[in-house]
C-alpha cells in the first residue's frame, strides 16, 4: 500500500466569498487548520494546496504546503501540483470550503478504499455524479492527470466520469455541502 498523504484544497480565489474561504472560522480555528487536524489520523503527512499569493503570506507557518505549479485555476492544479511534489504517494484530497466534514465521513473514505482503481470519491450531494473534492487519489492517476493537462482538460470530475474509479455512498449528504459566498455561510448558522 503506497503512502497516504493529505491535501487541503485552499488555492481558489475566493471570489464569490469575498475573502479566502481557507480562514473562515467554522469550529473555533480557522478552516484549513480544523481540516487539518481532521485529516491528521489517516495521513502520513498533510499539507495545504496554495496558490502563489497565498504562498508569500504563509513563509513563517510550521505546516507543509505545496504551491500550484501550473497556470490554471481550479482543484485540478492542486492535485497534480501534489503528484509533482510526491508522485508516489496517494492523496486524500479534501475542498476547505466543506465545513460540515466529519470524522464519518473519512471514515467510510479510507474503510471502502480501493487500491486495485485509479481513485476513491464519493457520489456528489445529489447521487448522480462523482465528488472530486473529497476523495483519494492513487499514485497511477498522475498519469491520468498529466494527460488531461497536455489535452487543455481541467475538470476532476469529468477525470472521475472517464475512467475506473470506486464510487461510494455518503452516509450525510450535508457532509459533502460546498459553502461559496456569504449568503450561503449565514445559512448554516455556523
């Protein structure tokens, strides 16, 4: 079984959020930290997938990060940026802005792992299509992702869809709920 190393998605522009979705405050700490000490018992290693500019604000923090190497945007640059870093490790592959995330649910991830297919994701919130920011990502999807970048594709979940990979069942749907902008945060009560 190869290495399993963990990868915080926290490199989007936060746009519609108006501020980095990474340091909103969910459960007493700064998101990308909770995720963290989330992912901690299941990986050999986490580490914060940054793009540049977030990169020149982190150079006094202890925790491991790995900057977008491509000019793209989008979570397909964090996950081959962490293949560059360690391509033979597996990433567990997490979004920031998932606040409702439980131990449950990484749980069932690494329990129903599949190490004979390319990746490991849940069925989106609405059991149609895969998760790709909530998954595990073997080694041999490098290769998968390095053709995708040459063929200019850069959707994860389109990768799920084309190739064999293990879907599974969420036991909470709300686990898998992406919070974006402001109104949607409010909703939660969080």
């Amino acid at each position: 079984m190869s290495k399993l190393n963990g990868l915080i998605l926290t490199g989007g522009q936060s746009s519609r959020m108006g501020h980095d979705k990474s340091q909103l405050i969910y459960h007493g700490k700064p998101q990308r930290e909770h995720l963290t000490d989330l992912l901690k018992p299941y990986c050999d290693d986490v580490f914060w997938s940054v793009n540049v500019g977030q990169a020149s604000q982190l150079s006094t923090t202890n925790q491991p990060y790995i900057v977008d190497s491509f000019d793209f945007p989008g979570p397909l640059n964090g996950i081959l940026s962490a293949f560059q870093h360690d391509a033979e490790s597996a990433w567990l592959v997490v979004a920031c802005d998932m606040p409702l995330l439980t131990v449950r649910s990484f749980d069932a991830l690494v329990a129903g792992r599949n190490l004979a297919q390319l990746a490991t994701v849940f069925y989106d919130s609405d059991g149609q299509l895969p998760e790709p920011l909530l998954g595990i990502y073997e080694p041999a999807f490098r290769l998968i992702l390095q053709q995708a970048l040459a063929d200019g594709e850069y959707s994860p979940r389109q990768l799920l869809r084309q190739n064999d990979v293990n879907l599974l069942n969420v036991a909470d749907k709300r686990e898998l709920t992406n919070i974006n902008d402001p109104k949607a945060k409010a909703a939660l009560g969080l």
